[in-house]
C-alpha cells in the first residue's frame, strides 16, 4: 500500500498541487478541513500532512498556527507553490461566452484585473477545485471556475485563459507535518526550527526573551503572536529561526529564551526549502 499525503480541499485543490510537486511518491489524500487533514495523520490513515500556512499576497491562513500546536505532529519539511490562477470552463466555452466564474474568496480579488476587463462577475465558492468540479458537472458555458491546471485535467475543463492573477509573485507556502520529528536530515540550503512559547509575566519579558538570538548571530525569520483560551491576558508566539537545535548558537539562544518563558515548544527541525531565499541571495 503506498505512502499517503493529506491535504485540505478537494483533487485539483493548490494543497494537491504541493503534494504532487513535493512529495510525488505519495498518494494524496483530500480532506475537508485543515483539521480534518491534521486527524488523517494522527490517526495514521496518512503519513504526512501538506498543510497552508501563509501566502505572500493575503497572509498567513486562519488558525492554522493555534491548531499546529496541539496536534501532536511535528513539521518535517517546508514547500513553495507559485499560485498561478487559471479561467476554466466547460468544453466549447470560450472567454467571450463567460459571465460569471466560482472561486475562493481570497482568490477573487487575485485576479479582479482580469475579471473586469473581461466583464466576468466573480463568484464565492469554498473551494477552487470544488468550483472546477461543479462547472464540469453541470451543462453552463457561462459559468466558470478559477483553479489550477491540475482541475482542468481532473474534471475535463478546458483552461480559456491562463495565469491571471494581478501579482506575478503569488506564492503559498506549506508546511509538510508527520507524526515523528526528524533531527537527522541536513539541508542544502541550511535547516529552518520552528516552536512556540509564552513568556513569563515580567517586565520587558518578550524582549529580554528574544535578546538572546541577536547576541548569538540567530537570524530570527519569523515572529507571530496569537491568543489562546479566550483571553486577553494569554498570549503565544510562534517563531522561526535559521539553524538547528544542535548548533552550539542556537543552544545558547533557545537556553537564554527559555529562561524567560513559562512554556517552550519545539514545532519541528527541517530544511529550508530553496524558494525561501528567492531574490535574497
């Protein structure tokens, strides 16, 4: 039996694209949520979860960081798709006959360039490849779907019009979870840690806290801040750092951080992926 991949939305979704572009030897597996996929593989019914945390045009994915937290998984790997919109529609359409075109809300004003200048009403769907599945299973040339190339192939859609989305760098990425972490492997372009913590109530805590990995030389990449429980009062940072757990100055900066913090929790060690320093070096 192969080795399988969940991510959330349907066959044709971006989140099978990154499966298929990062992890082609495994089967994917589609889920309805970001929960459900996360269960799939705590429960073993997947190996590895492809899972959408942020994209360069709308920002990180709602909830995805509280949820990663308690899910008992651990991130393995990272990837990068170039989300590139397409105009599908059914066999014998063409752009002219298109009145309205079905997409995800956040993918709607991706492409409003397009749409206005083509005069196509864009509609909400939940899901880019769910909005690909209806066109194909109704009998409406007017009505189309914003997805990805994979859809039209899935679902038997022509692609009437290609890559038109408004910014040339549209690009979501991904975090590959699994339910045992790997310190072993070494990345070609320098390994990425991510964990979360709280600080403790103290003044000037959370700067303190992060003093450490100025003074070590540890380029901090991201730093994120969310609340939990429901209150005001509790606050959790999600971060990321550039190097691994057993470099001698990333011991030294996450020993000093945890002396500021009343929780500390490593998310995962794994390779940055080469897309992550586009247009840096």
């Amino acid at each position: 039996m192969s080795a399988k991949i969940a991510f959330q939305g349907e066959l044709g979704a971006y989140g099978h694209e990154a499966c298929v572009a990062a992890r082609p030897d495994h089967e994917p597996l589609p889920c309805g949520t970001f929960d459900d996929a996360i269960e799939a593989v705590r429960k073993g019914d997947a190996d590895l979860g492809m899972i959408a945390v942020e994209n360069s045009i709308y920002g990180r994915v709602a909830d995805v960081h509280s949820l990663l937290p308690e899910s008992g998984l651990h991130i393995v790997d990272e990837a990068f798709v170039r989300v590139n919109i397409n105009l599908l529609g059914k066999p014998g359409s063409n752009i002219n006959s298109i009145a309205k075109a079905y997409g995800h809300v956040v993918i709607l004003p991706q492409c409003a360039s397009f749409l206005r200048e083509h005069g196509i009403k864009g509609m909400i769907s939940t899901d880019n490849a769910r909005a690909a599945r209806e066109v194909s299973e109704g009998n409406d040339t007017t009505v189309g779907a914003l997805a990805s190339e994979l859809a039209a192939e899935i679902y038997g859609l022509d692609v009437l019009a290609r890559h038109i989305e408004d910014s040339d760098r549209n690009t979501t990425r991904f975090l590959v979870m699994a339910r045992e972490p790997d310190y072993k492997k070494r990345g070609e372009h320098g390994m990425i840690t991510s964990f979360v913590f709280r600080v403790r109530n103290i003044p000037a805590a959370l700067y303190k806290a992060m003093g450490g990995f100025a003074t070590n030389g540890v380029n901090m990449t991201k730093l994120e801040s969310y609340m939990i429980g429901g209150t005001f009062m509790a606050t959790q940072f999600y971060a990321e750092i550039e190097g691994h757990p057993d470099d001698r100055n990333v011991q030294l900066a996450l020993e000093e951080l945890d002396y500021f913090t009343d929780h500390l929790k490593l998310m995962g060690v794994y390779p940055a992926a080469a897309r992550r320093y586009e247009g840096r070096r």
